[in-house]
C-alpha cells in the first residue's frame, strides 16, 4: 500500500480567496504589532489532516509540519496572540459574530508561527470560511461541528446493491445530504458506488429516480471501482484548483472511490459484513489528498452514520425553490402542502411543474427540521 502523505497536497494545490489573504495580512500585522512575534515567522498554511495528534499544516513556503494551537486560542482567551484578537469594536478575526471559539477544520486557512530550528509549528488564527460543511452535534441549536472548509463541491457517496438500502432509504440520504451540501454553499454531486452489484436495468430505474429527487443541474454518476465505470466522470467533477469532499456512511465506499481516483491503494478499506453490508470506521482522520493533474484536491472524512437536520432551513430552501416559491401562493399561510383546496404546490404537481418525489422529501425534512427546532429551541417558530 502506497503512503497518503505521498498525496498530501501541497500549499500550492488550494485556493485562498482574495479575502482570506487579506485577512491573513492583517493579522500578521497585528500579531506583529503586539512585538513578542516577528513578521517573517508567520505564514499562511492550510490545515490538510486532522486526526488524533496536532493538527498538519501545508505552508505557503512550502513546508509541511504538525502544529499545536497557541495558549490563549485553544483556551479561547481574548488575548493578543489568541485568534479572538480584537478586530475593531468588539469583533474578532478567527471568530463568529458572536465572538464563539473556532477550531480549524480541514481546509481551513490559518495563520501559523513557524519558527527557524523548530519542527513544530503554532496555529494563531483561522482565517474565515469560504463555505464550512457542518453537521449538528447533538447539543443546542447552534452547536455545529465542521467537517470540512472551503470546499466547492460535495460528493454524496450512496452505495447500491445492499438488501437493506431500499429506495426509499437512499431518497432519504441523498436528500439530506442535498440540505447539508446546499446549506454550506458546495455543489452536490451524487455518486453511486458499487454499481456493478446490480443489473443495468435496475442501476437506469435508481439514476432516473435519483434525478427527478436532486432537481435540474445535480449530478448523479454511476461508479464501480472493480470496473472503473464513472470515474473519469466523477475526476471531471473536480478540476485543479477545487476541493472537493467525499460524504457517506461507513461501508458506502468512499476510501476504496478514492483510491481508485488515486490510481494507487493510498488509504485503508475494510470489507463490509456481510450479513447487512455494513462496514466500519476504516477512515479515523480526516485528510486532504490530491488527484493527479489535471483535477483538484479531495478530503476523505470518517463515515457518518446519520445527518441530523437542525437549523438547515437555508438549506432546504436552496434544495427545493420551486416548492418554497409554489409556496407562497398557496391560499392558505399555514398550507401543509397535503389535502388543503388552493395549495400551489398540489397544483404545481397536478401540472407537472413540480415532481412528486421533491415535494414528499420537502415535506418530510421539513417536518422534522420543525420539530427539532421546537424542541431545541420553543421560540423558533417555522
């Protein structure tokens, strides 16, 4: 098996916005300002693996080394070398608006001390996000936890073939897992793996029903890593100078799909019981690897054994606009889009506007996403 730091991408193979080098400009001026760290020792790097020691960072001078959080960052301290240094009145660089801490995800761009003679390096800042993958914790409302940063584009990994995943279990999945990509701003992509279990006939039925489900522009690319199907399709998805990240549960495929886009073993498979095709955690860090020339970079994340919708409405409306739209002209405000006379939505469907299946999963993810937020949160009114 080939070595993944062989794959690690190096600093050059990301893509800081205009934004983020500024605001990596300015902290470097004012962490220098504050005179206990010299200019020329802070850097720009981007987190490419997170796992269970300090965090790697590739840098814009080329290094690539393991770096710990500065004191006052990792015990989220207001100081002037933390990332919750103030910036103007009474915001933070690094932060939230509401000034909570933020801890680098991969893919994320930070300001890092690197110091001549030392192999280990000092994250003082995480420069803002273009786009944060996030799933809810489990905790309040707001209490998210980033998978991924600075991604452009999502692949949903949805294995075929398994007796236990029905179609109504995988319109389930990718229909989250379309909230989570659109919430965050990536474009989805759904990947189905493990084609080559399945006829052609039944593998056409699932991809036509998988795109009345996605909507007008998503993807959906059949794949099979023993055969190769798709992949030349799915390294497309991701040109030079992109990020993507491969999300799905633990067994979907997802290490044996990018070893296959790799054209080398580079990351650890575990095989799947067999009894429900389930599979483990094979994949315990989460790491950035980049594709042969001409494609862009890829984060392999451990697997997800379920995607809590809560707080994603953003991402519901992004999913399904034309129910939203259709919506609004119901003729009732409190229309259930079920049986009520007037509903735009029915009507949307009756006339072939609207496909049935987007309306069930609207329906059903927004039911949910409703209770939660009462639950979590009783002033929430949805």
């Amino acid at each position: 098996m080939a070595d993944v730091l062989e794959h690690i991408p190096s600093f050059g193979d990301l893509r800081a916005s205009g934004a983020q080098v500024s605001a990596f400009e300015e902290a470097r001026s004012e962490l220098a300002a504050a005179g206990d760290i010299p200019a020329d020792q802070i850097e720009l790097g981007a987190v490419v693996r997170l796992d269970r020691g300090f965090p790697m960072i590739a840098t814009a001078s080329g290094d690539l080394l393991r770096a710990e959080h500065a004191v006052d960052f990792a015990k989220g301290k207001r100081g002037k070398r933390g990332k919750h240094a103030k910036k103007g009145a009474g915001q933070t660089i690094g932060a939230d608006a509401g000034g909570d801490r933020v801890l680098p995800g991969v893919g994320d761009f930070v300001a890092v001390r690197v110091t001549p003679g030392h192999d280990m390096g000092v994250i003082l800042r995480v420069l803002p996000r273009r786009t944060a993958f996030e799933r809810w914790r489990g905790k309040n409302r707001g209490d998210r936890q980033v998978l991924a940063a600075n991604v452009d584009v999502i692949f949903i990994v949805q294995p075929l073939g398994a007796e236990r995943d029905t179609l109504s279990l995988i319109r389930d999945r990718v229909a989250r897992s379309l909230v989570l990509a659109r919430d965050c701003g990536a474009e989805p992509v759904v990947v189905l793996t493990k084609v080559d279990r399945c006829d052609r006939a039944e593998v056409d039925a699932i991809i036509g029903d998988l795109h009345r489900l996605a909507g007008e522009g998503v993807r959906v690319i059949a794949t099979s890593s023993r055969t190769g199907l798709g992949l030349d399709e799915v390294r497309a998805c991701v040109p030079k100078g992109t990020v993507a990240m491969i999300l799905g549960e633990s067994g979907a495929g997802k290490s044996t799909l990018l070893n296959s886009l790799l054209g080398v073993d580079a990351l650890e498979t575990n095989e799947v019981r067999a009894r429900d095709d389930a599979g483990r955690h094979t994949t315990v860090a989460r790491i950035m690897v980049s594709l042969p020339d001409p494609c862009g970079v890829i984060a392999d994340c451990p697997g997800l054994r379920s995607l809590p919708l809560v707080g994603h409405e953003r991402g519901l409306a992004r999913t399904f606009p034309e129910v939203v739209e259709a919506s609004r002209a119901c003729r009732f405000n409190d229309c259930s889009h079920v049986h009520e006379p007037g509903c735009a939505v029915l009507q949307g469907v009756e006339d072939g506007e609207i496909e049935r299946v987007r309306v069930d999963a609207f329906l059903s993810l927004a039911s949910e996403m409703r209770v939660s937020a009462q639950s979590l949160d009783p002033d929430i009114h949805l």
